[in-house]
C-alpha cells in the first residue's frame, strides 16, 4: 500500500466516523435537480507527504497525472482565467458565456506587484527569491484577494503556497517543501487530484531551482465528503491498494516557463478501476 492510499483511507474513516453533518444547514452549494448538497466534514485536516520517498497518487482509481498538471500550469505557468485555454471540462459550470471565471486562480498569478528589485508577478517572485534568497521565510502565494472576491465566479478552494526551504547536514542540495493551504475541499471529486498537481509543481519548482523536493503538507479548513458520495467513498476505500507509481519529469527542462502536462509520467501505476457518473455539486 502506498503512502497516500494510507492517508487517504484514514482520512476518509475518519470524516466518516467522526465528521460533522451539515444536514438542515443553510448551505450554498446544491445538486443539479436543486437538491441542497449537504456534506459530512472534518475541521483542520492535515495531510504531510514526503515527496523525495514516493509520488502521492493514491492507487485505489486512477489520477489523471497530465489533467491535473495541465490545471496546474493553466494557473502558475498561463496564468490564464479563461476555459478555452484549459483542455478539460472541469471549470465549465463556473465560466461565463466568454469563457471567463473571473477574478480567480491564474487571473491573480498574472498581477504584477512592486517590489524593491522590480515588478514581478506571485509566480515570478517564487522563482527569483528560490534562485536568489531560499532560506527566505516569505516565499509565498495567496490567491485569496479580497478586493476582487466579488469578482470571481468561485472563491479559490486551494488558496496559498508557502514554500520553505531546507538543508541536510552534509548535503550540498537544498530542499524544497512546502504548505498547501485550502480553505475547502470535496474530497472525493478534488483531494487527491490537488494533492497530485501541487507535488508535480514542488518537482517542477525543486528541478529549476537545483534542489531536491522534500515535505508536501496538505492543510484543509473544511474536508467534507457530500451526502451522495458517501456510498461511493465507502466502496473505494474497501479496495485492493497496490504500490506507488514512480513519478518521472523530463529532466531536460530548466525553465519552468517550458514544462508542458507531456513532460510529466506515473510508471508502474497500477489502480482499481474509475469511478464513473460522480455527481458533482456546484
């Protein structure tokens, strides 16, 4: 069993066993025929992953690897905010007749900021001061804007990054870890797929950077399970697990102005089958 099919079963017992329901609440989010989509949550769930041992991609259904690093890059490397420039589905029902979903995600990676060495973007900061000051305690993004907050189509869920850099006694190679902070999370339809995507940017930081990657640490405000996912959850957590795929980043790559979702590789990932007709609640 993998590291992160551990993680993930825990977690999923644990909201299931000790959870919170939202049942009766005044809740935003609903299903498509209207019906309130009421959840089972946990407060201040914290995952931690040792990157340099194993790639967190749970084995129990299949992550898509180059779905999820192409989100990614649509955010840190397009900085883009428009669907047409994402080659999947996933924010359609968030889009407006343009494409656009407003003030969000990539839109906020793409503002440039004074700063005393120049104009930079979040994205171009993280890149010069990992170059420049790694033992920098302010290496960070926040996609939480509140000024723009009515401006966006949907408040970001995975909000902030800050990255921390290390040294082992003895080591030349710096290492690079990292805090993922989420405000929310379905864990379902969203856990290990951002759990992926951000290990696949620490790997793509870490390579341009000449370091190593080290500790992801995954913190959610709010893991919640929906009420029609539960029978779902159940049954993919009781499956066979199997052992961790080998991550592979095309090494040729030194700008992470060029990475594409087809440098990117899971070897050896075998996994119980998909999950088909999720309902999702929006």
């Amino acid at each position: 069993m993998s590291l992160a099919d551990r993680i993930f079963i825990d977690m999923c017992q644990d909201i299931l066993e000790h959870g919170v329901s939202t049942e009766g609440e005044k809740v935003r989010p609903h299903w498509e025929d209207g019906t309130s989509a009421y959840t089972i949550k946990k407060f201040g769930v914290v995952n931690r992953y040792q990157l340099a041992e194993e790639f967190p991609a749970i084995t129990l259904r299949r992550t898509a690897i180059k779905s999820c690093t192409d989100e990614m890059l649509w955010i840190w490397q397009k900085k883009s905010n428009n669907i047409h420039e994402l080659n999947s589905h996933i924010w359609d029902a968030w889009a407006d007749e343009t494409g656009s979903i407003g003030k969000a995600y990539g839109y906020q990676m793409g503002v440039k900021h004074q700063y005393k060495e120049g104009m930079m973007d979040q994205v171009d900061r993280v890149l010069y001061d990992l170059k420049h000051n790694p033992f920098s305690r302010r290496i960070m993004t926040n996609l939480y804007v509140h000024q723009d907050l009515n401006e966006m189509n949907l408040y970001p869920c995975a909000y902030s990054m800050t990255f921390n850099v290390t040294q082992k006694p003895g080591q030349e190679k710096l290492v690079l870890n990292a805090i993922l902070n989420q405000r929310s999370q379905d864990i379902l339809t969203a856990n290990n797929w951002n759990v992926c995507q951000y290990a696949v940017l620490m790997h793509m930081l870490a390579q341009v950077s000449g370091m190593e990657v080290g500790e992801l640490v995954h913190v959610i405000a709010d893991a919640h399970i929906y009420d029609r996912h539960i029978p779902l959850v159940k049954e993919l957590i009781a499956r066979q697990t199997n052992e961790a795929p080998v991550f592979w980043l095309n090494p040729e790559i030194k700008d992470f102005y060029e990475f594409t979702s087809g440098d990117v590789r899971l070897d050896n990932y075998v996994t119980g089958p998909q999950l088909r007709d999720i309902p999702v609640a929006v």
